[in-house]
C-alpha cells in the first residue's frame, strides 16, 4: 500500500472517530427535560403561528392559535389519549415574555382534559390574542390535542394609517358641548383627502358624524345628543361604551377606545309636591345639579286630568311655556302665571340644546282661583251694563207714575 492510500485511510478512520463521538452528545442536548419550545420553534416564528388544529405534545411542549378579537374568544379542546394539560389566553407582550421565558403571565383559562368555554375580551382594546394548549402538567405524557378557537368581533384594519389621539379611555364628553377630536395619519394620506367619522355604541354604529371631513388632525363636533336616522331622531344617552371610527376607505380605518358620554345629574327640589299656588302667584322653582351644564331650559306643563294622565305619554300632557337659556344657578323665579287656568301642572328642566332629554321633572302641584274664561270679562261687563240700565229704567217709571197722581 502506498503512502497516499495510506493517508486516506487515516483520514476517513479519523473522522469516522469524531462522528461517534459527536453523535451521542447532539442526541443527549436535544433529549434534556426542561421547558421545550414549540414544536416549530426551529421553523420562522411567522410559519410556526398557523399550526394545525391537531397537535401533538409531548410532556412539557405547548402549541398555539392567534387572532385579532375585540368581542370575545370561543375556544374549546380535547386531548387523545386524555392527559390534563394547562389553557392560557396571552396578548401580544405576554405571548412574547412566554416564548423567551416559558413563563406564562396573561389569563388561565383551565387544567383539565377537555373543555370549553368563552373568553370575554370586548372591555379591551381591540387587539391579536394569543390561545396557548401546553402540556405541562406534573407526569405528564405525549397526547395529542385537537382544539377550535374562534376570535369574534369586527376585524381589525388591514393596515395602521390612522391614529386616533382625543378621545380615548379616559374622555368624559358633555352631551351638549363642543368636542374636538383629534388623530394623524401617515404620510400616504394626503391633507386633503376625505375621511368619514362615525360614532359607535359598544359593537352597533349610532350615526354618521361627518362623510367627508378633510385630513388636517382635527374634527369640532358638536354633541349634540341627537343624531339624525331617516325622518326621525335617536338621543344619544349617557353610557361609557362609545367609540368613534376614523375611516379613509374600507381597508383602512381605526377606532378609538371607548370613551364616555356624559350628562347634568340634576334635581328639583321646589315646587314640591301638592303645593298650591293662585293665579297671579309667582312659582319659586329651585334644584340642585353637578353644574355640568351652564344653561338649561325650563319648561311649564299642564296635566290633562281627564284622559287619564301618564308621565310616559306626552299626549295627555301640555307645554304651557318654556324660559330658554336659563343659567344654571339653581335658582328662577316664574312670575308670568296670571293667565294660567286652575289645574295640576308640573315642572320639566332639560339641557339647553335640541334632543338633549329632560334632566327632572318636579312633583305635580296645583294652580287655583281665577280661571281664564275666554269673553268671561266682556260677558260681565255686558251682565252689569244691563243690570244698571234696568234699575234706570224702573226708577224712571216709577217716578213718572209718582208725577201723574
């Protein structure tokens, strides 16, 4: 054998050497028990997110499902052969912290075999959710878990090109006030290019605030507490689950946290109830209120005591006046009732704008003495006119008869 065939023969004996050698250490590192990563950790981080439904997990390794949720999470699981195993639902940032760590810090859901149920996600701002199958339970073994996991809520915009600044979770509006609201864009969207707002009620759009304001940051709306629908008007009502939605067309748009709307708590405290007043008297009406608004509306109605009078059916009421743009000091003074008919009445104070809904309404009371009788004054002076033309005309012919003895 010559010396080259020689040579070659050390080297592949060499390395022949080194392979059993290395072989048995990978084989050792990659069976070590402790945290396992996901299945597909190897692959890219963006292939592994979209995994089959049916999965199976060997003692302490876990596999996921993802999706945007601004509703709720229906999620449901079985594992075959059956084997405890722990249910997380993470957001983003938690989801990040337990792939680096294997530490899981967002909200358990169950430690059990199977189950199912709903994961209520609507008081959150609309974001990607993260459900998390691991089995990691103490002793646990191989089992194969086959899950269903439904994100529901409206889907989010396919690109974020707004952003929304006023209002956000901790806006309190005025029904009856000024607002402005306030976003940017990026630089794609031109300053003069259209964009639609609308106001939300929790998951329901309430009314088209603007069809087509133009892309300079900022929108004064007015808050009017009404909003127009066909022919007719809905109130906007106190609550604390408004949104407003910033759209430029229909892949790209963005809503802002909920919010609140609020309204005057106010309460009226004079006249009381059963209080009787003349006509001619002035009513002394006060109350109480968080001052929110700096005028109000004051209005005089008359209950109609024969159709069987109901708060709730504006028929068998009557407006008799209204002071507008009363300031809100607790405190006026009715001095026009000397035309009102006797009666019960009652009080009603609204905020000072259209729609904005009665803030209280008084205890009934009552108006007595001079009732206002169309002709009544020209019928008593005619009644009298007529009463003193006779007495004249008896004592003329009594005198004359007098003369003529």
């Amino acid at each position: 054998m010559n010396s080259r065939s020689h040579q070659s023969l050390q080297k592949v004996f060499l390395t022949s050497v080194i392979l059993c050698l290395i072989f048995p250490l990978v084989s050792l590192v990659l069976h070590t028990q402790g945290f396992q990563p996901n299945k597909d950790m190897e692959e890219d981080q963006s292939e592994k997110l979209y995994m089959s439904p049916t999965t199976g997990l060997s003692h302490d390794e876990w596999t996921e499902t993802h999706g945007y949720a601004n509703d709720d999470i229906d999620w449901s699981f079985s594992t075959s052969p059956s084997q405890v195993i722990n249910v997380w639902v993470l957001d983003s940032s938690s989801y990040s912290q337990f792939y680096l760590t294997g530490l899981a810090t967002g909200y358990h859901l169950t430690t059990s075999a199977s189950g199912s149920g709903s994961f209520d996600v609507s008081s959150f701002m609309g974001q990607t959710w993260y459900v998390i199958f691991w089995n990691d339970f103490s002793g646990s073994q191989s089992t194969t878990v086959t899950y269903n996991v439904v994100f529901n809520g409206e889907p989010p915009p396919s690109n974020k090109r707004i952003f929304i600044t006023k209002p956000d979770s901790t806006t309190e509006i005025i029904l009856g006030s000024q607002f402005t609201i306030e976003w940017h864009t990026s630089a794609d969207i031109y300053t003069f290019a259209d964009l639609e707002i609308s106001i939300y009620k929790g998951q329901d759009e309430l009314a088209l605030i603007s069809s087509g304001t133009n892309n300079d940051g900022s929108y004064s709306w007015s808050v009017n507490g009404y909003s127009p629908s066909g022919m007719s008007f809905r109130l906007f009502q106190p609550g604390t689950d408004y949104r407003l939605k910033i759209k430029f067309s229909s892949t790209t748009y963005n809503m802002t946290d909920y919010f609140s709307l609020i309204t005057d708590k106010l309460t009226i405290i004079e006249p009381k109830i059963n209080s009787s007043y003349g006509a001619g008297e002035p009513i002394e009406i006060t109350w109480i209120s968080d001052k929110v608004y700096e005028y109000l509306n004051i209005q005089l109605y008359k209950v109609d005591d024969d159709a069987g009078f109901n708060r709730a059916d504006f028929l068998n009421q009557f407006r008799i006046d209204s002071i507008n743009q009363v300031p809100n000091t607790g405190y006026y003074r009715w001095n026009d009732t000397t035309n009102l008919q006797s009666g019960t009445y009652f009080i009603r104070i609204t905020g000072s704008f259209f729609g904005a809904g009665a803030l209280d309404e008084s205890d009934d009371f009552t108006i007595v003495g001079n009732a206002s009788i169309p002709g009544y004054s020209i019928i008593l002076i005619l009644g009298i006119s007529s009463l003193m033309s006779s007495i004249l005309i008896y004592r003329h012919l009594n005198t004359r008869k007098k003369l003529e003895k």
